[in-house]
C-alpha cells in the first residue's frame, strides 16, 4: 500500500487526480452500500426531484437522478471509517497538513438515466476561488491559487466507477491553470486531459478541488453508489461547520485527530452560524431533560478537549458558552419548524 500511496501522490501533484485501489474490501462494500440505501429510503424526500431554486429542508436532497445523504458520519458507525482508513488520510495530510479538515462528507447514489454533469471545478465549494479573476490579474499572478492545494475530494467507489455507470470525466493538469473560468476547449482536450475514470468498487478517488471535472451520462443499469468526502486546509471556511454538526458520540470515537477533522480546534469560541444547514424535520420537541442531557454530553467532551490542549476553565467557559448558545438557536429553530408543519 506504500507503493500505492507514493504513486498516487505523484499523481496528483501532476495531473490533479489519481485513483488508490483496494482500500475497502468487497464484503466491506456490500455493508456499505447496503447502509447507504436503508438510509436514502429512511430519510424523508432522499430520492424526490431538488428544486432548482431554493434550499431543501431535508438534509438529504435529490440532485436530478442522485439521492444524497448528509453528514453520514452521524448517521452510521460504518462510515466513521471515511477518516480513518490510514492510505487515505495520509494522502489528505500529506498535501492539506496535519491539520486536514473535513468540509463536508456525504452518501450518493447515481441512479440510471442521471444525465452529465457540467464541468466545475470544486475550489469555489471552500471559496478560495469563489469569483472570477480578471484576466489582468491572471496575468500578473493573481488568479487562483495553484501554488498548493487548498482542498482535495476523496471518493470512496462502492460500485464500480465505469464509463457506462456516470463516471467522472477528468481533465487532467487543469488544476495548475490560474484562471478561474473554464478553460476553452482546445485546452481541455490536450495530451493526456479528457479521462474517463475507471475505478473498481473499493478504490478511492482522489483529485484536487481546483481540477476541472464532471460526472458523466449514467446510461447503465445499476445505481452507482459512493461515499465524497471534501477536505480542506484548516484556514478555509469549509462547506458546512461540521463542529456544530458532528454528535458528541462520533467526535469522541474519532480519536486524537478529532478535533481537527471536525474543525473544533479551529472554530473560534464566539461567532455567528456561518453555514446554513438544512434540516430534516424534527421528530418531537426536545424536552427539559433531553436538553440537559444534550448540554452535558458536550460539556463533557468540550472538558476533555480543552484538558488535552491544556486550557483552563476560562477556556472551557468561553467555548461552551458559544456551544450552548447553539443548541438554544437549534431548539428555537426546531419549534419554528413544528409550527410551520
């Protein structure tokens, strides 16, 4: 597997995108894809047609013919392994820094018929590249950030990525190009560019989020399904504030890296929501006691936390002042949501 992570690191640093092999068994990908397909038909409105205006209220939305599922880490111990499978997270770490963390970590699953998706680049997703440099700024330097990577996608294949199942049409070497417009097309299509991606079930998909990229047509018979995890350096604000988002439980089991996987050690202790997270309509209120229960159980962690980093209670105080003040913005918004039920 050294070899294996060696060549993919190369890989990327050229063409922006490489594929790990075997890094989940077959049986593994069988649980997962049968996990993934109890939670799209669990999750209410996974599989209905997403607005193309507007925010879903589900966190599980329907990207034409694509289920997706939120913040699947909360939702399954099985995939708590998206950050700790060793080969992945050293290729994370080794162009993101010790300090990787995740911006958003989601289950899709592609059904027949979904058409191609137009080409991106996913840089704007963490916002390093978020508007369009003007041209005389590409040419004097000032276009987008190429120098290093700022974010990388790791995509775990729970079926076999082929050109028939709406696999990803790479354009290899476009990540070092400065402008953030789409390049024309006599770029795109040069030596080695234009690569339909073949990757085995159990294989991890890795690219550069600057690289140029799309799904293509899936015209198989087979849902394809994967799990897209979207990394990013500890200084760019990530897609969702996953600190707010993780369970106390699921922080807890991931370890000493924890804290930066989730963004908890860069989060600042007081601040406004940054991200807005749609929500699934809550199930009953929570009362008293599942309040209580809920702030103890992050008080908790929160102590351990500030203890391994060697704060004091002023520390602890601020950090879960803030989280607090969450939880009581959670609770306001879900009796909002009953009411408009």
């Amino acid at each position: 597997m050294a070899m294996a992570v060696a060549a993919a690191a190369r890989d990327i640093a050229e063409r922006g995108w490489a594929v790990l092999p075997s890094v989940l068994t077959l049986t593994e990908c069988g649980a997962w894809v049968a996990e993934l397909d109890r939670l799209v038909e669990a999750t209410p409105g996974a599989r209905n047609q997403m607005r193309e205006s507007g925010t879903p209220r589900s966190r599980t939305a329907a990207f034409g013919h694509t289920a997706v599922v939120q913040h699947i880490f909360n939702k399954s111990p099985l995939f708590e392994e998206v950050y700790r499978r060793p080969a992945v997270v050293e290729l994370v770490r080794h162009f993101l820094g010790e300090d990787a963390q995740l911006s958003s970590c989601e289950g899709r699953v592609r059904y027949p018929g979904s058409p191609a998706q137009h080409l991106h680049a996913d840089a704007s997703v963490t916002g390093s590249n978020a508007h369009p440099a003007p041209a005389a700024d590409v040419q004097r330097g000032l276009g987008r950030i190429t120098r290093h990577v700022l974010g990388m996608n790791a995509v775990f294949c729970l079926s076999d990525f082929r050109a028939d199942q709406g696999t990803t049409l790479m354009f290899g070497g476009t990540h070092a190009l400065p402008d953030t417009e789409l390049p024309p097309e006599s770029e795109l299509l040069g030596p080695g560019r234009g690569t339909l991606v073949e990757a085995a079930a159990g294989s991890v998909l890795l690219w550069d989020v600057n690289l140029w990229h799309g799904a293509s047509a899936h015209e198989g018979s087979a849902p394809r399904h994967a799990v897209f995890s979207l990394w990013r350096r500890s200084w760019l604000r990530p897609q969702f504030d996953l600190a707010s988002v993780v369970s106390p439980e699921v922080l807890h089991r991931a370890g000493p890296y924890a804290r930066a996987i989730f963004g908890v050690s860069t989060r600042p202790a007081t601040g406004d929501h940054f991200t807005s997270t749609p929500r699934e309509p809550p199930a009953a209120a929570a009362g008293p006691a599942e309040q209580r229960a809920r702030k103890k159980q992050w008080y908790d962690v929160l102590e351990e936390q500030v203890a391994e980093i060697g704060g004091g209670r002023e520390q602890l105080r601020a950090i879960l002042q803030h989280k607090l003040r969450q939880l009581e913005d959670d609770d306001e918004d879900e009796q909002s949501d009953r009411a408009r039920l």
